[in-house]
C-alpha cells in the first residue's frame, strides 16, 4: 500500500519553502478541482482560467501565512474556485458573451469595415491614376462620365443637363468606357489594390 | 443570485487542467515572495 503524505503536512512544507509540496498538492487535487468547475462553467478554457486563478489565490495564501488550517486543504480551495465560478458568472451577466450563429454575425454589425492604412493609400492612389486617365477623354465623353460616376446623376439628368438625348448620353459613356480601357491596355496601366 | 447548477449531468465529465496551466503555476510560486518590512508586507515577483 502506498504511502500517502496528508494535505496538512504538505501544506505546513510548502510554507516552509518546499515548492515540491505545491506540485503534489495540484497533481492530487488536479482532476477533482478541475471537474467541479467544468461542471459549473462547461467550458475547458474558462476552466482552465478559473482553476489557474484559484491556485494564485492559494499560493498568495499560502506565502502570506495568512492561512489557518480551521478545516481542510481541499474544501478551502473548493470554495475559492467556488467564489470565483460566481464571480465568472456574475461578470458575463453584466457582459454577456455573444459568439452569434450561421445565421447571424455580430461582427457584420460591429465590424469596422474601413480599409486599412495601406490600403487607403492605395485606393487614393487609384483614384488619383483614375482622374488623370478621365482626362485623356475627350470633352464631351469626360462630361458624361463624370455626372454618371462622380455625381451620381441618371442618364435622364444627364441629357437634361448637356441638352443631348438619353441615347446620345448613353453612347458617350460606352465610348468614354471604351476609350479608358484603350488607354489603360495602351499604357498597361494596373489598376488594381 | 445566477443558478450555476447544470441541468444535463451528462455534460459533466471528469477532465485535468493542462500542463501547461499547472507549470505556470509552479514557476508562478517559485517567483513569488513576500518580505515583511515595519509591519508591512511587500510583494514581489522575482524572475
């Protein structure tokens, strides 16, 4: 039969300096303490949190000497893990965690959609290459798309606005369409992030 | 207060936390110590 060192005289070690007693005493309690706070929180990483902040706790404790064996080792941590599943709880009660499901993201809600530095540099610089290109066109073609893209204008605003028909504006922007790919392929221009 | 008993026992297993966690600890106590000065207690974490 083997031989087994009490609680109590490993913790009275472990104060005296003996870190090997500590390593005992986890090993021992190690799947108890674990297991009761899984069964509380169930999941293994909170468990993992909770049971690393329950030894802190112990070992703080411990070197303090501010631990007075009045009952047993394993119920005093019992009931720090205890204290601490409840504070878990109480804290995700007042932040609650939301992981949302296959039919909602909560990040296409929150999510910062913004590009990134870099590529806002990018996108300016395209932009920039862009107006360059738009003012190889000619006038007339320029006009058109420039009311379409830039200002967001309908094909009926257009003609009202350059006094040419809806068919005749439409043309121009085809031409003005044509025109700019000619000049990108022409220039092999990469207009691209 | 927040009822923190489970419902299904079934999702109650027996698990260990990880090694790592436990040697964590471990080097968490050997880098801790406390030092009493006039009555007051200094806590300090020595790597």
């Amino acid at each position: 039969m083997e031989f087994q060192v009490e609680d109590s005289v490993l913790v009275n070690n472990f104060i005296s300096g003996d870190e090997k007693a500590l390593e005992i005493l986890i090993n021992r309690h190690n799947q108890r303490i674990s297991s009761f706070i899984y069964s509380k929180v169930l999941d293994r990483d909170v468990t993992e949190d909770i049971f690393q902040d329950t030894f802190i706790k112990v070992i703080k404790t411990l070197k303090k000497g501010t631990y007075s064996e009045e009952g047993k080792f394993l119920p005093w941590v019992m009931r720090i893990a205890h204290n601490l599943i409840i504070d878990h709880f109480r804290r995700n009660k007042r932040m609650p965690m939301f992981e949302g499901n296959e039919d909602f993201n909560i990040f296409s809600v929150i999510g910062d959609d913004k590009l990134n530095a870099e590529k806002q540099l990018i996108k300016d610089q395209i932009d920039t290459d862009l107006r360059l290109l738009i003012d190889e066109l000619p006038d007339d073609q320029r006009e058109v798309l420039l009311m379409r893209i830039y200002k967001d204008m309908s094909f009926k605003e257009i003609s009202e606005n350059t006094g040419v028909s809806i068919n005749t504006a439409l043309g121009r922007m085809r031409y003005a369409l044509i025109n700019l790919r000619k000049i990108i392929d022409k220039n092999n221009i990469v207009l691209t992030s | 207060m927040e009822n923190i008993y489970v419902n299904n026992k079934k999702e109650c297993k027996l698990i260990k936390v990880k090694p790592e966690t436990i040697q964590f600890l471990l080097d968490y106590s050997k880098s801790l110590h406390f030092v009493e000065k006039d009555g007051i207690v200094f806590q300090s974490n020595l790597n």
